[in-house]
C-alpha cells in the first residue's frame, strides 16, 4: 500500500488515509516493532565545540550564526542535538587553540588557596551552551583533557602524566568551581568527566590513568560533588581511545570499589570499535569519532568512504544496535577549513559555512529520538532498522537502506493505531526532507525507502 513518494508535508492524519480505495495494493516489506521488547534508554546525540571551536560560531557575522545555531539545535529546522560536550580547560594560555585553565597560577601547594580566574567566555563554550539552553538543550557535559600541569608527576597538562595522589583533592575543587561558574550562568551542567583518553600521551593537554588510578579519584570527586550541592552532576569515565581500553580501565574502576559513584561508561571509537555494552549497571556513551584524515566531503554516499553521511548513519546504528550506547556524540561540530578533513559536520570560517551529510545523518536519529525514548525490538526487512518508544508515546522507525534499489516499507508497531505519522528522509538529494507516506486501516504506515538512503517515520500515539 503505497502512494509516489512525491515531497509534501507529512503529517497526515489517519482517517483522511484510511480509504480502501485511494490506497494502490503493492507488494512491500514488512516491519514490525515489538514494544515487549525493550533495551536501552537514550540520552541523547551531540557534539563537542572544544579547542576554540565554539568562537567560530561566536565570531561569525548575523544572520548566519543564528542559522547556524538553528542548524545544530533546532528540532524544526536543524539538526536538534541535545547533548553538547564542553572542553574543561588546563593550560595556562591560549595559544594556539589550548584550551585555557581558570587555574593559571599553582597556588604553592595542594593544601593552599587556589586563585582562580573566569574570563566568562570558556574560548566560546560558555556563549555556546547558554544559547543551547534556549533551544531546549539540557544535558551538558564538562570533559576535562587533563589537571593543570602543576598537579601532575610531569609538571605540565601536556604529554601525559599522571595526578600527583596529594593533589586529588584539589583537583576535584578545580572542576567543581569550574562547573559553578557554567551554574551561575544559567547552564545545568549534568556530566562531568576528569580525563580523555588515558590511555594515550600527546603535545597538547593529556593525562594517562588505568582503571586503579581513575577509581581512586572517583571515591574523591564524588563526595566532594555531593558536598558542594552538586548530586545532580554525574561522573563520566574514561574517554578511553577505543572499546577495548575502556573496558580494560573501567574494570580496574569495579575492582577497586568505585563503580557505584559511576554516572556513565564513556569511550572513543578511534581504535576499536562499538562492539559490546561497556556496563551492565551504567549508560554507555560514545563520546567521540570522527573520519581524522579524509578530505573534507558533504556527499551521503558516495564511495562508502569514512566521510561520508550513510557511513555516519550506519556508524550510530551499530553502536546503538551492538554496544546498547545511550548517547552517541561526533567530535567538532565545527571546524576551520583548515585542516580541511572530516572531522568536523559543519565547515565554518569567518564569514561563511558549509554543512556536509554527516550532519543529516546525526539529525535522522537526533530529531526522532529524543532523550529518554526507550529502544524497541524490531523484525523484518533486510534494512539496519532501529525503533524507540518516546516519553510522549510516539515511536520512531529508522531505516537505513543500503542496498541499491528502492523499496516500499511497511512499518507496524504492535498494540498502537497512531492517531497521525510522518517521515524524512536523507539521502544524497535531500537533507531530512518530509516525505509522503499512507496510513492503513489497520495503523501501519507505508512509504518509499529510495537507495542508499535513511527515512525515519514517527508514528504519534493517539491522545489519552
């Protein structure tokens, strides 16, 4: 049951569809959604503006940085991200694009006095995420790359390190008055994390860890939340570089008793994939990956490279399908041409910017599952197809098409009529372009899902 798939406005309600006779009978796939078959909550979708890259957004002329802020939270227009993940900075300066510390001076000892100093921008991260509070963004999540220099072995925020044990106590005040500083400004910090990728020594802000040492800081850091009037702020561990080494450090954080002060599981992609659920007690977040190294591209598919947005859409899909992930995060959400890679989803410089597919790709999931829809089981079809159960009792139905041909779908949730539906659709012509579908007398939904493209149809529940 199948019209043309002819672009109009989608949301359509189910008596003016049911006719029989207005509804051509075509072979299609079925897709079931079975709401008895529940996994994991969601969180979210987002991004990260560290390093300075937030001031690209605030330096950019008008109207085009308020399109652009339309572009990434917007959940009419836009992207609708809800999650935005801030760099906490620990250099003392900010050149080149180091994030600056708002502890630039050691205060002589662990025991002493720190001197902090809040300049009020956060290299644009602070202008950032209150303009994202306006759009309804409120899950924000502090990373700290590593403590200031002068709390480490090493003596400097860079090139690895470890935290001086004496300092532990103040290196939790450190993020702490940090995270006021955001509160203060009307930004509800929920996330706090204390190191990105332990596991790996760099020339810019880092600090190495294993599983002992990030849980010792844990039974620190989490009293001291508590103390501050800040329960609500969760711990995030550890950033680790790939699955791998984060399920290698986040058990020596359950060995050494630290796992129930543990908010979420957190982990990078760059060397080893989603494949499996990091915690069988905590949401898992991938937290950050990008394509590092290939030329900048704005094509969905193309030649399946890293770059491109349906590679991106599958990427979210087998996180979501194998690790049972609850947020999935892309790295910078913008980026100077210059390196010009993918590892950003928008291109901005001075004046102008460019937003490529992989963008689209996050907006499928991020604009249909909204934060605390509850993963649904699903059969049939040969498709990557996902399906979640939102807080308002709508049920989203992502389908990523692959193959080369298109293909008309059928989708059915079990138990629910819906009193109206609507899809979108991504692919290389289209950037989350409504699409026509029709709604059976019995409450399934049908549409056309073209080649190597993704539709998400949102089936709303009718009122109680």
């Amino acid at each position: 049951m199948h019209i043309s798939s002819t672009l109009v406005a989608a949301t359509l309600p189910l008596m003016a569809l049911a006719s029989p006779s207005l509804i051509p009978r075509q072979a299609s796939t079925k897709i079931t959604v079975d709401p008895s078959k529940k996994y994991q909550t969601m969180d979210g979708f987002g991004f990260s503006a560290a390093f300075q890259r937030a001031n690209l957004i605030v330096n950019l002329p008008e109207p085009k940085r308020t399109a652009l802020l339309d572009i990434l939270f917007s959940n009419t227009t836009g992207a609708g991200f809800t999650i935005l993940r801030n760099g906490l900075g620990s250099t003392p300066n900010s050149n080149s694009d180091y994030m600056n510390t708002i502890e630039p001076t050691n205060p002589g000892s662990a025991t002493a006095t720190p001197k902090y100093v809040w300049d009020g921008k956060d290299s644009g991260q602070f202008w950032l995420s209150q303009q994202a509070v306006k759009y309804g963004v409120n899950t924000f999540y502090s990373n700290a790359w590593s403590a200031p220099g002068f709390m480490k072995t090493n003596n400097n925020d860079m090139n690895g390190g470890s935290l001086r044990d004496e300092w532990k106590q103040a290196y939790a005040n450190y993020l702490i008055q940090y995270i006021q500083y955001y509160i203060d400004g009307g930004v509800p910090i929920t996330h706090l994390g204390f190191l990105n990728e332990p596991d790996l020594s760099t020339s810019y802000a880092s600090m190495l860890s294993n599983g002992q040492q990030a849980a010792a800081f844990i039974k620190v850091l989490r009293p001291s939340l508590d103390a501050a009037n800040m329960s609500q702020v969760g711990i995030v561990c550890c950033e680790s570089t790939g699955w791998g080494q984060a399920g290698n450090i986040y058990g020596g954080i359950k060995s050494s008793g630290a796992d129930g002060q543990l908010a979420v599981v957190s982990s990078h992609e760059y060397t080893g994939r989603a494949g499996n659920s990091l915690s069988n007690t905590h949401p898992s977040w991938q937290t950050e990956y990008a394509d590092l190294n290939g030329g900048w591209t704005t094509s969905w598919a193309g030649n399946g490279g890293a770059g491109d947005g349906m590679t991106w859409a599958s990427n979210i899909y087998n996180a979501i399908t194998r690790a049972n992930v609850s947020a999935y995060l892309a790295w910078e959400g913008v980026q100077a041409p210059n390196p010009n890679t993918n590892e950003k989803l928008i291109k901005c410089d001075a004046s102008n910017y460019e937003v490529s597919k992989r963008l689209w790709a996050f907006a499928q999931y991020s604009r249909t599952v909204r934060p605390g829809a509850v993963r649904l089981g699903t059969s049939g079809g040969n498709f990557q197809t996902t399906a979640f159960q939102n807080v308002d009792g709508s049920v989203a139905v992502n389908i990523i098409n692959t193959g080369g041909s298109a293909a008309t779908v059928s989708v059915g949730v079990t138990g629910l009529v819906p009193a109206s539906a609507v899809s979108w659709l991504t692919d290389n012509s289209h950037d989350f372009t409504s699409t026509t579908l029709t709604v059976a007398t019995d409450g399934s939904v049908s549409g056309s899902v073209p080649a190597r493209a993704m539709v998400s149809f949102v089936l709303a529940a009718a009122a109680a």
